[in-house]
C-alpha cells in the first residue's frame, strides 16, 4: 500500500487566498485524522472523521476552516480565507477505526508544508 | 485524558541505549500507553504500545511498572538515524483521538 497520500507537498500563497489541501487514506482504513503542527502550538488535531461523517471538529481554529470527506477515499481541508498565521504542516493521517481496541495506530502521511505571506 | 510530563530534549552517543521516562500520574484503568516517533519533515509513526509490564518489539522495550504512573521507552544501541521527536501518548481502550504534548526530541551524536 502506498499509505497517506496528501497533496500538495508545499504550498505558498498570499493572504486571502483559498487554501486546498488534499488526503487520500489508505485503503479500508474508517478514520481519518487532520493535524496541523507549529513550533508554537505543536500537533493539534483539528478534525476526524469516521465512515466519511465528523465525528470531532472541536480543533477546527475558526470558521474559515473547512473539511469534508465526499468518499472512503477522499478528504479535503479547505481555509478561506488564508492568514499568514495559519503558516504550518498539515498532517493526514488514517486509521483502522473500529473503536474496539487499544488506541489504534494512526499512519500519518507526509504532509503539506503552508506558508502564507 | 491522562496528562503526560517528558523531558523536553536529551542527547546521547552512538551505540548507547536510550531511556526516556514519561510521567502520566493520572492514568486511568483503562489507559494504554503509546509512543510515537516523528522525523524531521516527516509525520508521526507508531512505535509501541503497552498496558503494564514490558513490551518488546524490533525496534523498542516499554516498560510500566506495577502502578502504571509512569512508562520508559527504551531503545537498544541508538544510531544517527534514531534522532527524532518521540512522543507519550495516554488513552483509554477504544479511544480513536491521539493528543500529542510537546515530546522529547531526542539527538545522537556521532
């Protein structure tokens, strides 16, 4: 399996612009999880979804951020518009997600790099 | 979620074994204790995870002692490419949020 694919790997914009970062699972994993980390704040998961349905936004930082995940295959974070604060690595990472055991593994993917100047 | 206290950051040598010590005073019965590992420019990976006394797999030991206040992950005879961030993470069974603290960043050297 090829993992977590997310895309882009870097992206810079300008502030105000509309920000898509992408997520594929790996295959037949029911969770998926978005991160962001800074040297400030360090990994905060912003939201997860569980058989394509939020389970849990409360991470999302306001209401310029966005998530959806149309398919088992698919996901998107989405800011607009972008503030130079929102400068980080956002994480994908996917998960089993059967709920009936220890904390299950989470594979995290390589992230995209985001600056906004 | 059980609170977890690592050192910030610790160095070692190459081919010496490395300890680092987590503290979770208020774990709960249920909680599992997990460590992750996170590269420079890469995403966290799962290393080990365990209950109570010793889990040992290829690439690390965790040991918890008897009241499960605290965890060490050790890691056999480091070498360069061991330097990284590593994580405690405290959870109950079945839990599926991972909430990561600030970690030890760990350093090798030569």
């Amino acid at each position: 399996d090829a993992g977590v694919i997310q895309s882009p790997r870097h992206e810079v914009t300008e502030m105000g612009q509309e920000v898509t970062l992408r997520c594929k699972p790996i295959s037949g994993h029911n969770s998926l999880f978005w991160y962001r980390q800074t040297m400030m704040r360090g990994l905060e998961l912003l939201i997860y979804f569980n058989n394509n349905v939020p389970i849990d936004d409360s991470g999302m930082p306001e209401d310029r951020f966005s998530a959806k995940m149309p398919n088992a295959s698919f996901s998107t974070l989405k800011i607009q518009p972008s503030e130079p604060r929102d400068s980080a690595v956002y994480f994908c990472a996917s998960s089993l997600g059967v709920g009936r055991g220890p904390q299950e593994t989470q594979y995290f993917g390589p992230g995209t790099r985001l600056l906004v100047l | 979620l059980a609170k977890t206290t690592q050192p910030i950051s610790m160095d070692s040598y190459e081919g010496q074994e490395v300890n680092i010590t987590c503290s979770h005073n208020n774990i709960a019965t249920n909680d599992y204790i997990t460590w992750y590992q996170q590269f420079p420019s890469q995403g966290p990976r799962f290393i080990i995870q365990g209950y109570k006394t010793k889990v040992t797999n290829e690439v690390a030991s965790l040991f918890i002692p008897a009241d499960r206040k605290s965890s060490t992950l050790s890691l056999p005879r480091v070498s360069l490419s061991d330097t990284a961030v590593y994580y405690c993470l405290v959870g109950p069974f079945g839990n599926e949020k991972l909430t990561f603290g600030t970690g030890t960043r760990l350093t090798i050297i030569p």
